[in-house]
C-alpha cells in the first residue's frame, strides 16, 4: 500500500469530518461553516483528480449491477455536491457584498436539503468502498489469517451500528430534512454536541451497511457469469496503484 494512497485517504476522511462538522451549523455560527465548507470542497477538488482516471473510465464501464450502481451513485453525488456548492455561494455571508441577493429563504431551503442527501450519497459511495477500507484496516494492523470469531464479531458491530442508525434516523428527522419538509426541530448545541455527530455517523453507517450487505445479496443472486470476483486481497484499488 503506497503512502500516498494512505495520504489520500486521511484526505478522504478530513472531507467527511468537515462534512459533518458543516452540518452542524448551529454549533459554531458561519463563520467555521463557510470557512470548513470551503475546506471540503477544496478537498474534493483534489479527492476528483486523484480519481481522474475513473472518470476517463466511464465508457468502458463494466454491464454489471455494482459497477453500474457506482457510476450511478458517483453522478448523483457529484449533482448534490454541485447543488451545494451553487446555493452555498448564493447564500454566503461572507460573498455578500460582491453579489446580487439571490440567496432567499427557497435557496437556503435547498441548501440543507442537497446537504443531507450528500450525507447520505457519501454513505452509500464509502458502503461501496467497504472492502477496500477493509483491506486497508486489515493491512495496518498487521493482520494475516481470516478468522471466522473476528468475522462474526464485525458482523455484529455493523449490526449494532445499524440498529443505532434506525434511532438516530428518527433523532435527527432525517425523513422530514430528505424530503425538504419545513422543520423547526434543530439540534439543540447547548444540550449536547457530540451527540450530533454520532447520531449523524449512526445514521450513515446504517446507510453502508446496508448499501455494503444490500449489493452482497444482489451479487449472489446473479447468475455466476455475471458476478464480480469478491474485493478481498488487495487494500488498493488498481487505479490507484498506477498513480
Ligand atoms: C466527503 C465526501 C467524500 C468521501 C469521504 C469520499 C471517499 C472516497 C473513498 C474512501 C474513495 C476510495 C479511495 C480514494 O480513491 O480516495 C473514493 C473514491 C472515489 N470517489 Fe469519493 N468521497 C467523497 C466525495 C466524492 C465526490 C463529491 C465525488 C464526485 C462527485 C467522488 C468521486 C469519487 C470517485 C470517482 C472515486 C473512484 C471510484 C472508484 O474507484 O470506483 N467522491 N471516495
């Protein structure tokens, strides 16, 4: 495993953390929320050219259900990532005096819309990656030999996340906030603040855990000709391996 692939994964993480802490507006006012949205978007700017090649790729893409599903998947969070990116120059405190006032209350509905559906698509783009950041989990911590104990073991931590993510689905209304409904229950900060960020980690575990588990079924279900050799050996994707 190369050290920058490692690198680009810290990156990926940094882009996640500041996906959440962007959700958190209500925490530390707009200031931290422009300034760590403005982070992550640079971030995926980089995150998109270190994956040029899978773009370039598109066209070959393999006629079979995952890869199809990825392809799919990536196109819709790159729509819910531009649509954030838009409304959020619209709506920017600190953009308003170099633009016209466009960002009305319709502009920053949508805003929090495309932000939770991007919660939600990353979950599903990293329950994709699953057995990548498995492989990469098991390479730097030295472990060899599969072991059905551990196996079971991790199967049944995703089962407890997942069973969390249900509860935390219904905490932070996440129905009501994915459909665009009118909402006034915000997280109260002053109560609690790490609560937040497991209810929202719960909640897309849940989401890649069944994205991850839901694609397994499908898979087997396939006729063997059209299934995909299982993602086990290699913690690197072969694309990144090149460069
Ligand atoms: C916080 C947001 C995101 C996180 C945490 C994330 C995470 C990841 C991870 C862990 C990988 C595999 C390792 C790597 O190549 O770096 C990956 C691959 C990839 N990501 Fe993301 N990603 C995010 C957002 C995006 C966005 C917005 C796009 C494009 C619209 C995107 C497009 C891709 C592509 C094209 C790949 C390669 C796909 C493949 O090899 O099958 N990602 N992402």
């Amino acid at each position: 495993m190369s050290r920058l692939f490692l690198s680009r994964l810290w990156l990926d993480g940094l882009a996640a953390a500041l996906l959440l802490l962007g959700l958190a507006y209500w925490w530390q006012g707009n200031l931290v929320h422009e300034v760590a949205g403005t982070a992550m978007f640079l971030l995926l700017i980089a995150h998109n050219l270190f994956n040029r090649r899978w773009w370039g790729g598109i066209p070959r893409t393999r006629r079979e259900p995952r890869s199809l599903f990825n392809l799919g998947v990536t196109f819709a969070l790159l729509i819910a990532m531009l649509a954030l990116l838009v409304t959020s120059v619209l709506i920017s405190n600190a953009l308003s005096p170099f633009l016209p006032p466009w960002g009305g209350f319709t502009v920053r509905q949508i805003h929090t819309f495309a932000a939770y559906w991007v919660l939600v698509v990353v979950a599903i783009h990293l329950g994709l990656r699953w057995p990548m950041l498995m492989g990469v989990a098991r390479n730097l911590s030295g472990i060899r030999k599969p072991s059905a104990l551990r196996t079971r073991a991790l199967r049944m931590i995703a089962l407890g996340i997942a069973l969390c993510g249900v509860w935390s689905v219904a905490v932070l209304g996440l129905g009501g906030k994915l459909s665009m409904q009118m909402t006034l229950d915000w997280w109260n900060f002053e109560e609690a603040v790490a609560g937040f960020f497991l209810h929202c980690m719960a909640a897309a575990g849940l989401v890649m855990v069944v994205t991850y588990y839901g694609l397994r079924l499908v898979q087997s279900a396939l006729p063997a000709k059209h299934r995909r050799p299982r993602e086990t050996s290699s913690a690197e994707p072969a694309q990144a391996r090149r460069g």
